[in-house]
C-alpha cells in the first residue's frame, strides 16, 4: 500500500499537518516514536505521576487565534481552562501580573515600574499583535525554487508596508529611545518576558518580534486538562493511522517514492513531511540530496535547549498556573536570568487531585551538557537541580516537607526521548531572519518539514501557521 502522505514526529507541528491534511482527505499516515503525542510538548508519566515536558500553555485559541482555526478546521474541541492570569512575575522583591486586560495591566505596570511611558508603549505592544494575526493568510512563504521563494517574500508586501518601522528596528536600541531613562532592571523584566516566546532577548531582534513576544499574553491563554498530550489526541483524533511507539530507523528515497523502515514494519508513501529538527535529522537518510539539505541550515543552530526541574507537591496554598521567577544575573549553566515555573491545575484530575505538579524550565546550551563525564554530568544536573528547587521554593512559599518529588532533565534526556537536544526552535534574530530560514517546503520533490526549526518557528502560534502555510504550499 501506498500513502499520499507520511508524517514522521508527533509533536504540534507533525501533529498540526497531519490533522490538517486528514481534514481536506488526504490519505495520511502519523509516526511518533514515544507511546504519546506531543513531542517537546508531550506528557510523560514519572513513578505514577504525570508531568508536562516541557509546554504548559496554549495561546492562539481565542476567537480568530490562529490555534482555534486549526482545531476549527479539523472539527475537534480541545478541553481547555481559559486563564487569566496568564503570568505572575517575581522580580527581587517586586511582583506583576500579566493581566490580559490592557488597562488592567498598565495600572499593574505604573506599580511595578512606575514610568510616565508605560500606556504609550504597552498600547503600541497591543496595536502591533493585534494587527499581525489579521494579515497572516495573506501570505505564504517557499524554498521550492529561487523563483517561488521570490513570489512567496513578495507577499509579505502588506507587512512590510504596514510594520516597516518596527521590522528594521533593534529592539534593545528602539526600547531604550522609547523610555529614555529606563532601568535595567526593567529590561531584564522585558527580556524574561521576550526570551520566552522569541528565544532571544531584545539586543539580537527587531522590536516587531519583540512586541509580538511581549504581546502574547494580551489574547487569550489557556490550560490543557490531562496535559499537552490530551490536545494532541484531541487533535489527532480523526486521523484512521497514528502510529505511536513507532520509531523511525530509515528512509529511503526511489523514484517518486519514499520508503521508511520502522519499528512497526515499512511505510511506503509519495510524500514526506518531517516534524523533526532540522538539525538532528539527516541521521534517518542515505540521499545526499537531502543530507545536504539539512547541512545547509547548520549554521542556523544556535544549540539552544532546555533544562527542566519537575516537582511533585502536596499543600494547601493556591497557586496561579504560571509563574516568571527573574534573578539579577545569568545562572549557573543556563543562559537566562529567569525560570518560568508552571502549575497543575487543581481541578485537572489527570494530574492526582490534591497535589499540584510542577514543570519548571530555564534556556540552557546543550554543549555545556553533552560530552561531559558520567560523574560530572551527574553533579552538575544535581548543583542546577537544588539551585532551581531552592529557588522556586523561597520565592513560592514552599515548604520542603510538602515536596513529594523533584527530579530535573537536561539537553541529554530530550535527546534520548524525542531526539533532539535543541529545543525552541530559530530564534528570529536580525542575523537569522527571512528569507534565510528555512520553509516548510523544499527543493526536493515531494519533501516537506514542519515544526519549529521551519517557518514561522516557535509556540503553538508559530508552529500552526507552519502547518497551515505549509498545507497551502502543497494544494497550491
């Protein structure tokens, strides 16, 4: 039997097209190597407790969010809590909410960091996402051929015209133009909040990327019940083949085929779309075409990664869904200042009523973790580990007694689960911008990629306007 289409790696971009392509009757096939969805975004369970990965929270489902078209198109209805607060950031002695409401939040923000630029910039902030996602079907972007990447870039016409200010500026360099006297400090909160979403502070980006980053949390958020994997099921749940536990060993390409060998047998198929890294998946071909192909986007890879404390705890404290924990430098291997802390739900039952579970990460460089000694690698994941619980338990109010567990994972655990060890996607640096990204289609015939590595890069937002930019490519 052959497939129309093969989709390899079910996190949300393998999972996205896929869902997509099942939705407009392609015949498709998903493979995921672990026994759930998800991913980077996947739900794991650890002596009988379960633990999101690594994402926590969804944007982009509210009404004309681009994540609710999705799942509007598919014709499934995740089970979501919409949240608001979407963040409470813990800075020094310092304390803001990161309200949804706009007013609501520039009051929080003249009692956090008094200054009379506040409503200016923040509206700004507001105006610039709000108009972005109302242009975003109205381009595409290729890499098929010179001349299609040239039609594609002249569709961003509109956005160039209407963001040309913001595109071309530095963000570092337009917020501080903009305030005038500002605090360091205060960049430090703006970076937290920028590193999140962009994978880069303000200095390596256009104030645009910047303002989309610190914009996100004006739309709706919202909190997964049962955990990321409940809404890559729920996403999936049309599709007649996904394969989970499956793990892809090779692929062979003949013809205007592709043949994969797998774990459960061989897959034939006319098309391939990857929701791998680009940087960690040429070890699956034996086609120099497509080698080479990956290794022309290798200086793309900034190796950047993650470092996650997970934490099981039993109190009577209430707590918000997510937290922002800011220092005043850089800590130890990482290559941030803040560490976003994320609570279960009380009410989510998937995660043992009574007890809240904790995912707490930090960007990290997977070089300071990968070639170390057994004995140093051990040590150095326990120092980072006690630093983070101590952290998040001076600044939270919680008590060691109410710690059921801790255990941490590192750029080396993400490799041996999912594959890759960078995590986050391109940052959309100034240096690292369209057209020098990769898209969702190739130049190789009937090959594709999806995910974060690929255009538009990171979050459910980002990674879903991949998919549908790059269901547009393939239906022309």
């Amino acid at each position: 039997m052959i497939r129309d289409y093969a989709v390899v790696g079910g996190g949300i971009g393998g999972c996205s097209i896929a869902a997509l392509l099942n939705a407009h009757d392609h015949d498709v096939v998903l493979i995921e190597k672990e026994p759930t969805l998800g991913g980077c975004a996947s739900t794991f369970i650890h002596r009988g407790n379960r633990y999101n990965a690594g994402a926590t929270t969804i944007s982009g489902y509210h009404e004309g969010g681009i994540v609710k078209r999705l799942f509007d198109t598919v014709g499934v209805t995740p089970n979501l809590i919409a949240t608001d607060t979407a963040i409470t950031i813990l800075q020094g002695e310092k304390s803001c909410i990161r309200y949804r409401d706009l007013n609501r939040f520039i009051e929080e923000m003249q009692r956090f960091y008094p200054h009379p630029k506040h409503d200016e910039f923040w509206r700004l902030i507001h105006a610039l996402q709000g108009a972005f996602y109302t242009l975003e079907a109205s381009y595409s972007y290729s890499n098929r051929s010179r001349l299609k990447k040239i039609a594609s870039l002249l569709s961003f016409f509109p956005l160039l015209k209407t963001f040309r200010r913001y595109l071309f500026s530095n963000a570092l360099e337009f917020i501080q133009d903009f305030y005038g006297d500002i605090h360091e400090s205060y960049l430090d909160f703006l970076d937290a909040q920028i590193l999140i979403v962009a994978q880069a502070t303000s200095e390596k980006i256009n104030f645009f990327t910047a303002a989309l980053a610190l914009g996100y949390t004006f739309n709706e958020t919202h909190y997964p019940l049962g955990g990321m994997v409940a809404v890559c099921e729920s996403l999936t749940s049309k599709i007649p083949d996904v394969r989970k536990g499956c793990e892809l060993l090779l692929v062979k390409r003949e013809g205007d085929l592709y043949h994969l060998t797998t774990t459960q047998g061989i897959i034939h198929a006319r098309n391939l779309i990857m929701g791998t890294s680009h940087y960690e998946s040429s070890r699956w071909f034996d086609d120099k075409e497509i080698r080479d192909y990956y290794a022309s986007f290798e200086k793309r890879n900034n190796h950047q990664s993650a470092y996650v404390l997970y934490m099981k705890i039993k109190t009577d404290t209430l707590f918000h869904h997510h937290y922002q924990l800011i220092s005043d430098s850089t800590l130890p291997y990482t290559l941030s200042k803040s560490l976003f802390v994320s609570f279960s739900d009380p009410s989510d039952s998937d995660f043992a009523s009574g007890y809240y579970h904790i995912t707490a990460s930090i960007h990290t460089d997977s070089r300071i973790w990968l070639g170390l000694s057994p004995s140093r690698y051990k040590t150095q994941k326990q120092e980072l580990h006690d630093l983070l619980r101590g952290w998040i338990c001076d600044r939270l109010s919680i008590q060691s007694d109410e710690i059921v567990e801790s255990f941490a994972a590192t750029p080396k655990t993400f490799r041996r689960y999912i594959n890759r060890t960078q995590l986050g996607g391109n940052a959309m640096t100034l240096s690292n911008f369209l057209p020098l990204l990769p898209s969702n289609d190739t130049p190789i015939s009937g090959f594709y990629q999806v995910g974060d590595t690929s255009y538009a890069a990171q979050g459910w937002p980002g990674i879903v306007m991949g998919a549908f930019n790059c269901i547009r490519l393939i239906r022309g």
